[in-house]
C-alpha cells in the first residue's frame, strides 16, 4: 500500500531544493524506490514564470530536453546562464549590464579578476564566473562576433564555435544540467538575426549527436523580444522537428502559416488534459512516463510488453524493479527509473488474471491503477507539459476483453479530468498489427464524444490554481517502510545546516576521476574531505545550506552508481562460478562473457524464445532446442554446471518456467513463524517488524558446494540498512559490513546469539536490520579462545575461519563472503521506539 510523507521546509531551502529536484528525484528512485516531490508556490518555484511562456519544447536523442521561452534572462532558474559577453567583460548595457545588476557586485569583481589574469576574451570563446545573487549558479560569458558583411563567413565560424564553447563547458562540468542561452550577438553585435538563430540551434543538434552528456537535462532558449523568440521557436521547428508540447505547439502553429500542423490532434481535451490515441509501440514513446504490466514475481522477460520495454531499457531495469520484491500485491503500481528507454520513469503495475474475480473486481483495480499513475504523473517535477503513455493494458495474457479496457481507460481518463484539472498529455498506444483494437477506442472515444457533448481537438482553457497560499514542503511516496527510511535519510543526509557526514564503504570502490571530482570546483563552495577511520571510510561536506545539499545529492549518486557497479561485478563472478553458457563458434567452444553469461541463465529461468542483448548485439535464444541466431547464423548452445548440484530441476527444459532464482519472501505476521520469531527479538529489547525469507537460488547452491558435507553453523549478523538488499543478493561482503567486523580487517564477523550483535556499536536509532545466515566453518584456527587482532598474514592460507571456542563457539570469522548463505532478512525498530 502507498504511503506518503509530507515534510515542511523553509522559503530559504525552497530554492536550493528545486535546483536539484531532478538528480533528487533519481538519487530517491534509485535508493529508496520512492518519489519526491519539492512543491511550492510557481512564483518561488519558477521565478520567469511571470510573464515567460513556452513556446517550444523537444526531447532530444541525447536524452536532454531543448526548449524555446520568451522571457527575463535574469530570473531563469537554471543551472548557468549564458551572457552576451564583449572581450573585457565589461558589462555596461544591454543584456551584460540587466545579469551585472541582477548578481551584484561579485560578478562585476570575478570578471574583473578574470581579465586581470587572462586577458581579454578572445572571440568565440568563454569566460565563467559565479551567479551572485541570481538565481541560477554561474553565469557563462560569451564573446561572439561583430558582424561584418564582406567577413560573414568568419562570423558565422566564430558564432558557431562559441555556441560549441559554451555546450563543450556544460559537457565537462556535471554540477550543469540545465543553461539558458539568448541569441548570441543578435543585439548590438548586429548578426542577423535568422542567421544566429539557425546557426545556435544547429550547433545544439550537432552537440546531440555527437556527444553523450549524462547530466544535461535541459538546454533553454531564452530571449524577451517577440520577433527574436519566434526567430528561435522556427529555428527550432525547422532543424530539430515539431514541438513535443502540444498544447504550446498547436498554439503556435496557429500563428504561423508556414507550420506543418502537429503529429497528433488530441481526441479528447478536458481541462487542460489532453486525450491522445496512437498506433506504436509502447518502449518507443518519449514522454515523461511509460506504463508497464508485470506479474507480481517482477520478472520483466515475461510478457510481450514487459520484455519489449526490458530489452530496450537494459538491465538495471530488471535490478532497480527487485527492491520491491518480495511479491508485491496485485493492484500495485511500482515507479522505477527509465535508463535506455526515451523516457525519465517506467510505472510498472501488477494486474489480476481477467478470470480471477477471489483478488477482487479486476476491472476496479485497473481503474485504480490507471487512476494512481495518472495522479502520479501529474505531479512530477517538470519545466513543460507534463506526459504519459499508457498500453492497452491486462488484454494479453491476462485476458481482459479489449472493449472492457477501452471503456475503463476512456473513463477513466474523464473521471480524473473532471476532478483533477491539471496540464497532461495522456496516449494511449496500440501496436501498429493491432489495427481490431485501435478501432475499438476510436468507436469507444466517439461514442463518448456524442453522448457527453465533448468537443473534438478542442483546446479547453487550463484551470489555474492559486499559487499564492500553496504549501512549501517535500513530499515522498512509496513503501511505508521505505517513505520513512527515506525522510530519515532527507532531514540527516540532506537538509542540515552546517555540515553533513555521510558514513558509507563504497567511498573505497571511487576511483581516480571521482576524487578529482570530489576534490575540484564540481562541488560549488562546500568544502569535502574524506576519513579513513577502523576500517571504515566517510566524507565531511561543510559550507552553505545551498551548497551542502547539492554535493550530498551528487555524493549520494556517485557513492550509488559505484554500488551497483560493485554488485554487479560480484553477481557476474557468482553466476560463472556456478554455471558458464557457451556456444559452438568455428573451431572450439566459445564462452559467454560474465555478464552476458548472468543474463542468459537468468532468461533460461523465465521463458522458451526470447531475444537478448550480447555484448551490445541483438541475439534470438531458443532455449528448447539450445539455439542462438546471431547476424543470420544460428549456434548450437551449452550449458555446463560447475557445482556438484545443479540448482535447476533435471526435469526442467528451457521453455518451461520455474521458480525464479531470487526471491525475496515476506513472512506474514500473522503467521505462527513469525509470532516464534518476534518472541525471540522481544528478548532482546526489539520488536519485529518485518521477516523476510531469503530465496537465492544461485547463492545458496555455490555456498552448498564449499559446504559439502559438513554441518553448518546458525549465526546472526548485523548490517547497516543500506546494504540489506546487497547482501540478499550477492551474498556476504567486507563492504557492506558494520563496525563490528573493524578489528577483522579484512573478514566477515557473525555472532552466535542474537543479543550479541546488537553489541555492535551502531547506535539505538532508527531501524535495526539483522540477518540469519547459515555459516561454514570449513578448516578451523587451532587458536579457538582468542581471536588474534591483527591477523597473522598466514591465516588466510592455512585457514577457512576462526571461532573463538569449538565447543560452545560465540563468534565466527569467516573470510571468504561464500562460506556463509544468508536465510532471514530482520528489520526491526528497539521496543517503544515510534521508528
């Protein structure tokens, strides 16, 4: 069930807060499955939305967003603005002199200082200063060209390559992810005006296909004159398409004769709600979301939708979607992140079977689900018009008549735009072969329009809300266990005043480029040092509020991408050390590489014929026959187990699906298990909360295989919350340990009886997350009373693991992450405590 938490802050933080909003947005997807919203008045939130109007607004394949504005310069918030500059930077009229008043004395004196130290600027080159009091960061100085007539071809050299100047600067600097540029040299420089514009925008196609910048998320168009933002918006229309934003596009194009009139009319528009019906696959469309169907085991290979939208998304969308196992219930409506696809979010939803009435009214939950998606989309951070596309959703496998599902998504739609007028675009997309179903919703539409008297194409006036009274605060939906680990993680890790001390072992896995970047300007003026202390590594951020949740944010991120490098690279080493795909090249047999080789057995669980990306190609796997058809060829395939037993039946052919091979299992707490189990914490001073039965199929077959014989150990082990789902995953980790594991440099510590853990000295906040494993002790230290710290440098070689005493043993050391399986995942809260 959704729970949401809505956190008041300050008019001062408002501000810093919405120049991050969209690497916030990513950073809690990604480690908390949540959403965040940073809401607040327009006038705060958008300071040009006074008088600015978009005109414009295209997703590039680059992945970041161009957009056209009539408007103030001065109060754009963006990351850098970009400043009609003259060579010494003096800015004395125009447009120079309106970002001079604007910012205040700094800029005046940094440029001074640049000029001082440089020399003048030569043109077609930049100089970069900070924003003082605008509300963007740093102001790009560009010095373009004097036009000339009889040297037009050395201007238009010269306006392009600052144009490519300043799009260069934002490719190397990450803290940029949004610049607003004016027209360059068009005022007193006198560069005629379409020229200038043509040349900008081209320069900003060519920075698209030819550069990939990860972090940009939008490039703005900014100018305050009407024949120089209309020379823009045609620039645009002319090299970079029509205007995704529909209802500024149409409104546009009405006013221009030489306009070719948008893709699409929309069928219905309520409100400010546009009704879009389209023929197309679903894992194409760029708006902001997609919507997907899944089952409740979260493997996206199964289903024609789910795994076209997996195939072109890539891999980290199968992983992101597992932070939400164990099985979620039917009726859920799972956000994730979009990667590979043209879109910023995927909202994945679990529907009943059309048949399985005992779940409850399947026709109910799917206009719930559509109705939470719709509410969801229209409060996503966003500059335009907002946009979601939506599948035909529960008409394959699950059985729902086609014409059940165009009456309860049309309705649906109506229903939400009758009560909650807001600016959306909405699609509905069927696949081009289904022409039977595309007839279905026109028929369903018209039969609307007829009986409610709904205007056709129809632009309805947008309903304004009153921005004056309207809350400033944070929202953050999701999980109700994760919704409050994530407001824990905001007030602690985020919004503090002074510095900010972030504890976290994946400092170690940051390489080379990341420390110059953590040591560099990137980090605006918070101040980041690092300490190495028992083992353990964190980093200190001090400096202003403002700059201090902005590097936490992208500390956060950097620290997050290194850990799923890291488990990925560990999920790789354990699937090869269990199985390896091969196929039969030329002369010999061909391994698949180790992460290819994950994602193929992986596959094999799920389903007959699929198709694969290998090692960037597209591959057709026939895993009943154990084929795969590469480039017209096809290859005979080969599975080999390198365990003494194989972790897939003897029964099972590929085709046939079995049980995944992870999966997180909630035990339920009404259950007699779990009754037994919150008895045993209460004895410990903690109540339980949550029980989760660990299912790693890959992982407890390699642990079964060092184990061998032997007995093993029942053992508790304490963690920080963090790494919970790491350790379910790969197993155990030096990384993911907690500070009772820092006189064992280099080894893994487990305690016998469950209050001992809790010795470890991790405070008695927040939630508690302990695991059950099952350990190995394979060859044992002939030293059992004390356990040596340091360890001797031959321990490792001779032994497989110390325990203090082999009779009644309290603590186990183990070093390697495999002699121990994990079992039971325990999330708890101390007793009294309202976490």
């Amino acid at each position: 069930m959704e729970h949401s938490i809505t956190f008041p802050i300050s008019e001062e933080l408002y501000r810093p807060m919405q120049g991050i909003k969209e690497t916030l947005t990513k950073l809690f997807a990604k480690k908390f499955s949540c959403q965040i919203e940073v809401k607040g008045p327009k006038y705060l939130a958008l300071p040009g939305a006074q008088g600015s109007k978009l005109v414009y607004e295209k997703k590039m394949p680059g992945g970041f967003r161009v957009s056209t504005w009539k408007g103030d310069l001065t109060m754009q918030d963006v990351d850098a603005v970009v400043n009609a500059a003259n060579d010494q930077l003096e800015h004395i009229g125009g447009l120079a002199l309106a970002l001079a008043n604007a910012g205040g004395p700094v800029v005046e004196e940094e440029s001074r200082r640049h000029i001082e130290k440089n020399g003048k600027v030569k043109t077609g080159s930049i100089a970069v200063t900070s924003a003082g009091n605008l509300p963007c960061s740093w102001i790009i100085h560009a010095v373009g060209p004097k036009w000339v007539d009889y040297k037009h071809s050395q201007c238009e050299s010269e306006l392009k390559e600052v144009i490519t100047s300043i799009l260069r600067h934002v490719n190397k600097d990450s803290r940029i992810t949004s610049v607003a540029i004016p027209a360059v040299s068009s005022g007193i420089f006198g560069f005629p005006l379409t020229l200038c514009a043509n040349i900008l925008v081209q320069a900003i196609e060519n920075f698209s296909s030819q550069v990939k910048c990860d972090h940009l998320q939008e490039i703005r168009l900014v100018n305050n004159d009407d024949k120089t933002v209309e020379a823009m918006r045609a620039a645009c229309e002319k090299i970079l398409g029509r205007s995704q934003n529909w209802s500024q596009g149409i409104a546009q194009a009405a006013n221009n004769q030489a306009a070719a009139p948008p893709y699409l009319s929309p069928s219905l528009s309520i409100n400010g709600l546009n009704l879009f019906l389209k023929k197309g696959n679903i894992e194409e469309q760029s708006t902001n979301i997609i919507v997907n169907s899944t089952s409740s085991s979260l493997d996206l290979h199964q289903g024609q939708i789910s795994n076209a939208i997996l195939n072109k998304a890539g891999p980290e969308l199968q992983h992101e979607i597992r932070k939400y196992l164990p099985y979620p219930p039917t009726g859920s409506m799972l956000p994730t992140l979009g990667y590979r696809l043209p879109c910023q979010f995927v909202y994945h939803t679990i529907l009943p079977f059309y048949s399985e009435w005992f779940k409850g009214d399947p026709k109910q939950i799917l206009n719930m689900l559509i109705l939470q998606c719709l509410t969801q989309a229209a409060n996503i951070p966003s500059q335009g018009q907002r946009s979601i596309s939506f599948p035909t959703l529960g008409t394959g496998a699950l059985g729902f008549p086609i014409k059940t599902v165009a009456e309860i998504m049309i309705h649906t739609f109506l229903q939400f735009a009758y009560n909650y007028p807001t600016m959306l675009d909405v699609y509905f997309v069927i696949h081009p072969k289904d022409e039977a179903y595309y007839k279905v919703f026109q028929d369903t539409v018209q039969t609307i329009q007829k009986s409610n008297n709904i205007r056709v194409s129809a632009e309805e006036p947008r309903a304004e809300t009153s921005s004056q009274d309207e809350k400033i605060c944070i929202i953050i939906r999701g999980n109700s266990s994760d919704v409050q680990e994530a407001e824990t993680f905001l007030t602690q890790n985020i919004l503090v005043p002074e510095s900010i001390h972030i504890q976290n072992n994946h400092i170690f896995l940051l390489g080379k480029k990341e420390h110059r970047s953590l040591s560099s300007l990137h980090f605006s003026q918070a101040e980041i040092s690092e300490v190495l202390s028992n083992g353990k590594a964190s980093l200190e951020i001090k400096g202003s509020q403002k700059d201090l949740a902005s590097a936490a944010v992208q500390v956060e991120m950097m620290l997050l991408d290194a850990q799923e490098e890291h488990a990925e690279k560990l999920e790789d080493e354990l699937f090869e050390s269990a199985v390896q795909w091969m196929y039969e090249g030329r002369k010999q047999m061909d391994c698949f590489p180790g992460r290819d080789n994950r994602k193929i057995e992986e596959a094999y669980m799920s389903k007959s014929n699929t198709e694969l990306s290998i090692s960037g190609k597209q591959m057709s796997f026939d895993f009943i026959n154990l084929t795969v058809k590469a480039a017209g060829t096809t290859y005979r395939l080969y599975r080999e187990c390198h365990l003494a037993r194989d972790y897939i039946p003897r029964a099972h052919k590929g085709g046939k699906t079995v049980a995944p091979l992870f999966l997180l299992d909630l035990v339920n707490p009404s259950t007699k298990e779990f009754k037994d189990r919150a008895k045993e914490f209460m004895k410990a001073n903690l109540e339980l909360v949550k029980m989760v039965k660990i299912q790693n199929k890959v992982l407890s077959a390699v642990y079964q295989s060092i184990k061998s014989d032997n007995k093993g150990l029942q053992v508790y082990k304490r963690v920080p919350s963090d790494f919970c789902k790491l350790i379910a995953r790969v197993g155990f980790n030096r990384l993911y340990m907690g500070s009772g594991d820092a006189e064992y440099e280099g080894c893994i510590c487990f305690n016998k009886q469950l209050d001992e853990v809790l010795e470890d000295p991790t405070g008695t906040k927040g939630l508690v997350c302990i695991f059950q494993a099952e350990v190995a002790p394979g060859t044992l230290s002939e030293t059992w009373n004390m356990l040596p710290t340091p360890l001797a440098s031959d321990v490792f070689s001779l032994y497989d693991s110390y325990m203090d005493s082999i009779k009644d043993p309290k603590k186990v050391v183990i070093f390697d992450g495999h002699r121990a399986n994990p079992q039971y995942w325990f999330i708890c809260k101390w007793k009294g405590s309202k976490v």
